[in-house]
C-alpha cells in the first residue's frame, strides 16, 4: 500500500467526520503542550540566593516558599517574611530547591509557603521537606495558596507531612486568588513573634 493509499484510508470522506477530526487534531496540538508546560512548572525547581531581612533580629526565621509561574506565591512569601522582620526576626528567605539551606539547627521557625497543584502540596516543597528528613521539633508555618479548589484539603495533607517530619504546626493559613491577599498574609504573620 502506497503513501496516498494510505492518507486515503486515514482521511475520512465524510465531513463532519473531517470536522471531528481536525478539532481533535488542533485540541491536541494546543493541549498537549500547554498542560506539559503547567506541568513542568509545578515540578521545576527555581534556585534562588539566600535573601536576609533583619540581619539583627533576636531569632532566626526561614522563609521557603514556590514561586509558581505568577507573582503570586512569591509576593505573599515577601510579605509574609516582612511583617516577621518588622516583628524583630531575622529572616533568610529562599526558594524550594535543592540548594536551599538542609541544615536547619539554626533557625528556630519555619515557614513554607506552596501552591496546590493538582489538589496536593507543592511537590518541590514536599520534596524540600523529604531531603531535610527531620525538622527537628521545630516550629512551623503552614501557608497554603492556589486558585480555590482544595476539596482534598491539601492543608491537611501538608500539616500531615510536618508532623511526620517532627515539625511542630504552629499556625496554618490558606489564601486563596482574589482580594486582598497580602494583606491576608500580613495579617497572618502579625501574631508571630520571636
Ligand atoms: C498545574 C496546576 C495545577 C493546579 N491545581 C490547583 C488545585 O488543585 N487547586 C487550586 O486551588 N489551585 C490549583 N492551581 C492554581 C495554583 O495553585 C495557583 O495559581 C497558585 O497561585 C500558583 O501560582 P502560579 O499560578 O503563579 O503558579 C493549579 C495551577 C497549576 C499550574
């Protein structure tokens, strides 16, 4: 069977068959690639320096947190870890990766804040989590953010992950796209003193 034989048999002769088919065609071309893209996002690592703010605070705070493909993450990390500053901490703030600190003797709060993806944690900040093992009984901050669909409440999920860790959940906050939102995390920081 030759090449045109063959195109023949692929190429429906009907029209709304050809209709049907093109769509799937031109749904696959745009898909594909686009979820792909999503996809990687959610798993790509984004290596960051070390930023410290309040270099005399009294007690040491690390901020980890996903920046996502938006700013919206990273604002409400950098607003989050400023009201800490403001509250007298020193805080060294970074991205989930593998060259964020693992060695976390010296900090006597942690704070991590992740998107839902795909109704769970943030994978690179699960896998930050994983590759410090123990978290050493050390106070934390839960801040959960994504676009409003958590029927799986992923807040859970990560508070679960904490405790396995031997971290100690000390407050957990969701903020959700829409409004005000780092005012939420400021407000939310506010209470958090060294
Ligand atoms: C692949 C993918 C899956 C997502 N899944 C959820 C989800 O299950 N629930 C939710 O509330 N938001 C979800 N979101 C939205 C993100 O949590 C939200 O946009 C968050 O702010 C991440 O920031 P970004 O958009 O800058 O990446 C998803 C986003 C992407 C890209």
């Amino acid at each position: 069977m030759d090449i045109n034989q063959r195109r023949k048999q692929f190429w429906p002769k009907k029209k709304w068959k050809k209709a049907v088919l093109v769509t799937l065609i031109a749904l696959m071309v745009v898909d594909v690639p686009t979820f792909a893209f999503f996809e990687y996002s959610v798993y790509n690592e984004t290596v960051s320096p070390i930023e410290v703010k309040n270099s005399t605070g009294t007690k040491n705070a690390l901020v980890i947190y996903h920046p996502g493909l938006t700013g919206f993450s990273h604002d409400i990390a950098y607003t989050f870890a400023d009201r800490l500053a403001c509250n007298g901490w020193r805080v060294e703030l970074t991205t989930a990766s593998s060259k964020a600190p693992s060695n976390i003797t010296q900090y006597d709060l942690l704070v991590f804040d992740w998107p839902i993806y795909d109704l769970s944690p943030g994978p690179t900040i699960t896998n930050y989590i994983q590759r410090i093992g123990d978290l050493q009984g050390k106070d934390t901050v839960i801040v959960t953010v994504g676009g409003g669909i958590n029927p799986l409440n992923a807040q859970d999920t990560m508070k679960q992950i904490i405790i396995d860790a031997n971290g100690v959940v000390k407050e957990a906050v969701t903020i959700f796209r829409g409004g005000n939102f780092t005012s939420k995390a400021d407000q939310a920081a506010s209470q958090i003193f060294p």
